[in-house]
C-alpha cells in the first residue's frame, strides 16, 4: 500500500498554546444546571464532514484548546461562561436530539456532568477532539478524534479509541497513524483547507488528498462541504 509523503505546502510545526489561557472546568455545583461552562457558541446546523456528513446536529462550541494549529479556523478564544440550564433551554429552542461537542478542544470540560444532566434528555452526544486528553469512558456516543500530531513534535495522543479518526492530511506519511487506526472503526484523510486562500491553492491539496485516498483505500475521503455552503 502507497504511503508516500507528497509535497504539499509548509505547513510549519507550531507551538502548544499557553496553558493559562485554557478556561478553567466550571466549579461542581450540587444542581449540576447551576455548573458553568464556557461556550463561543451554539448553533443549529447539517454536520458537514466526516461520518456524519449530512445530519442534522446542534454544535456547542466550547471555548479554549491546548493546541494552535496552523489552520485553525475556529475562534475559540472568546466565551461566554453560562449555566449548563441556559445551555439546555437553548438546546430545547431546536427540534434536533444530536449534540455535538465541538471547540476548541471540548475534551478540556467536565463531560460527566453534561452527560448527567443531556443523556436523560434524550439527547444523543458527539464529541470533536484533538485526542490530546484522554475522555471519561461512557460520557459520550460518538467519539471522533482529529489528531494532529503531525504537527507537534511533542504531542502524545491519548485518546487511541473511537468511532471515526479524522485526519487532515498535509503530506505526511500514514504510518504515523499505525498505532491509533485499530482502536477506530471508520478512517478519514481530510485535505487542509484555509479560508485565506484562493480556489488554486485549496484545490492542490484536494487533489492531492483525493489520490492519497485511491492509493491507500482503508481510508475515506472527508471534505468540508459545510464550508462550501457557506454554513457553519
Ligand atoms: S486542535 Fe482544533 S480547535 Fe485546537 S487549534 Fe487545532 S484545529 Fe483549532
């Protein structure tokens, strides 16, 4: 099976973020409604890529990430923090039963106490993470884990099970993802995409993502198309 580095643009090695800036996880409260967490935003959307591509979900952005990718294009580094009842009653503003956890790195929340508090609800829960920190087991139904160790040197994955491993290839070899593809059902190779370029210089890396996966076909192709619509 091919698994060849392409030549792609530079994406440079970055550094971890300041940990001091990571919101700290609200103070458990005794009415877990009362426990605040620190959200961007939440909203109504059609998950626009990976497995569930297509299906309606309500994301809930989560402020702060102990990462800084190069083409992070999520502004996490501005919440608001609000009571896990004002969370619900927004939740209950939209006919949809499938929760994603998004960020920034959600995985740096108390997952227990949303899990508490929304699977009683109904609500089915989704989680979008780095795989940097290792997640409670049973908080969640879906675990997606978006590694990006391809650009930290430092960078341990600790999250090595899951429902889907999403990763955004950038020219790296495969094989660095040996260890991690037997704990995943389902594999994504996902081109990069920055909203600061134009069609030519995303379209280089599509290409180049869509012949990695013909080559290497235990891997799916996942695309952004919530970016194409123009939707979050
Ligand atoms: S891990 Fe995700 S949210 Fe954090 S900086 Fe990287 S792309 Fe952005």
């Amino acid at each position: 099976m091919e698994d060849e580095t392409r030549e792609l643009v530079a994406v440079p090695i970055v550094p971890i973020i300041d940990e001091s800036i990571i919101p700290k996880k609200g103070l458990k409260n005794e009415d877990p409604l009362e426990q605040e967490f620190p959200v961007v935003e939440m909203f109504y959307s059609i998950q626009g890529e990976g497995f569930h591509v297509g299906v309606p979900s309500i994301f809930i952005r989560f402020g702060g990430c102990n990462l800084a990718c190069s083409w992070c294009d999520t502004k996490f580094d501005e919440w608001e923090n609000i009571t896990l009842r004002q969370i619900v009653e927004k939740l209950e503003s939209w006919d949809c039963e499938r929760i994603v956890f998004t960020g920034g790195e959600p995985a740096l929340q108390d997952l227990e106490t949303l899990s508490q508090v929304l699977h009683p609800l109904g609500y089915s829960l989704a989680i979008e993470t780095n795989g940097t920190i290792e997640l409670p087991e049973g908080v969640v139904d879906w675990i997606c884990v978006s590694p990006k160790n391809q650009l930290y040197t430092s960078v341990k994955i600790r999250q090595c099970v899951g429902d889907e491993l999403k990763v955004v290839w950038v020219g790296q070899k495969l094989s660095m993802y040996d260890d991690l593809v037997a704990g995943f059902t389902h594999h994504f190779l996902q081109p990069m995409y920055e909203e600061s370029k134009d069609a030519a210089w995303n379209g280089i890396n599509f290409q180049n993502t869509n012949e990695m996966v013909k080559s290497n076909p235990k891997w799916r192709l996942s695309l952004q198309t919530h970016k194409w619509m123009g939707v979050e």
